[in-house]
C-alpha cells in the first residue's frame, strides 16, 4: 500500500494550536506546554525509533497494545495505522498526533487559563525557553527545614531537563523530533506522575537562584507560571510536551 499523503495538520496538531503559516526562522522561538498522555509517549517512541531502524514489528505492536491510537489514526486519514511504512507522516508529527490530549470535542485540552502560558511562550533570554533559564540559574537551597524541601535539586533538575530537552539530541542523539513538519520542534515531555513530581518540588523549598541572575525576578516569574500550568496537568492527569515553534 502506498503511503497516505494525509496531513494530520488539517486536524489534531491544529487543533492544540500551532500557527503553520508565517513560519519565519529569523524569530525568537514561541515556547508551548502542551497536554498529552507522557505515558503513552514514552511507550510509542520507543517503536518509532525501531521503525527508523527498520524494525517495523514494534510499533505494529505498539498499535495493536492501544488500539485507541489506532483509532485515532484511522479518523485521521490514515489507511493502515499499524503499518509505520505506509504512514508518510514524520515521526515528530506521528507522535504528537497519536499522544496531544484532546477533549470530547476533539479541541486541545487546555492547560490554565492562557495568561501564564503566554507568560512562558517567549522568554527574553538565551534560547526562548524559561526552562533552560530556570535549570542555569538554579542552586540548592541548604536553608529551611527538611520536610519542606519535598524533592532535591538534582531531581528537580533532572525532571526539568526532561521536560526541556528529553527528546533532542543530547537525549536521543538526533534531532528528528526538533525537525518535523512547518516547523514542529518537540523538545521534551512528562509523564502525569512526573508533572505531580516537579510541581511539588518546585513548590518546596529544595531549591533557590543562583546570585548572577540576569533577570531581576526572572526565575520566580518562570517558576511561578511554571507551576501554574503543571497544576492545571496534575489537576486534568495529563502530562505535558515542551514544543517549540516560530
């Protein structure tokens, strides 16, 4: 069967709003939280990467284990679903189309109530990204009683970089979910358990700024909205994708 030529951009990936025209390199890039299920994110990639290989088996595996992905692939125009060789989507494209969470609607599930996603989208600093600035400019924090602490700063840190850069380069060792179609940058993600995580260690106490930070107040604005839309994924049980885009 030939591939399917399909756009999933006429459906899901515009539903959870990106812009796909305009796109222009020259911009800062906007930054997006995104609700998804981390879970079946962590289990799909997996088999794309597989499929990359050569190794189609698991992804039709992968399918088959959750034939809710099969299904949404089938209302999306895919013909064949479990044949990651008949499906001409990119793998950036296939993975955010099989995992966005979407309401009964088929809208993106949203995440708080816009103002501190927007407050996120575009920081004025290094990459765009208040996550990159929060992991530089945070330290441990040796003062305050232990209870408050909740989590410590190496595993704040880590569920941050996760969230940040878990499906670049560093991570996976290549850049094919920073690349996909009109721009769609998937950088990381977490699991629902994972947001819970890094929502209460960002609440306690564990962590503080480092003295050299180049923003009067950048981190606690970062963190503060941050925290706001982890709280409306914990409260939706949802995970969350860290997507960049012009």
């Amino acid at each position: 069967m030939k591939p399917t030529n399909a756009s999933p951009y006429d459906g899901l990936v515009e539903a959870a709003g990106m812009d796909l025209d305009g796109l222009d390199g020259a911009t800062s890039p906007f930054i997006t939280l995104d609700a998804c299920d981390g879970d079946l994110v962590g289990f799909l990639f997996p088999a794309l990467e597989a499929s990359y290989a050569g190794d189609s088996k698991p992804w039709t595996d992968a399918l088959k284990a959750h034939p809710r992905v099969e299904k949404r692939l089938l209302e999306q125009g895919i013909e064949s679903p479990t044949d990651r060789s008949s499906i001409a989507w990119d793998d950036p494209t296939l993975l955010f189309t099989s995992t966005v969470a979407l309401t009964s609607e088929g809208r993106a599930v949203p995440l708080g109530d816009g103002k501190a996603r927007e407050r996120i989208g575009r920081f004025p600093h290094g990459d765009g990204s208040p996550i990159t600035y929060m992991i530089e400019f945070m330290r441990p924090n040796n003062r305050g009683a232990a209870i408050t602490h909740r989590m410590g700063l190496e595993e704040i840190l880590a569920l941050l970089t996760q969230l940040n850069s878990g499906l670049s380069d560093q991570h996976v060792g290549h850049h094919r979910y920073n690349q996909g179609k009109a721009g769609l940058d998937i950088r990381g993600y977490l699991t629902a358990d994972q947001v819970a995580s890094l929502r209460l260690g960002l609440a306690g106490r564990g962590w503080s700024v480092t003295a050299d930070e180049p923003i009067d107040g950048g981190m606690r604005d970062a963190s503060k909205n941050l925290i706001a839309v982890l709280r409306a994924a914990e409260r939706r049980n949802v995970g969350v994708f860290l997507r960049s885009h012009s």
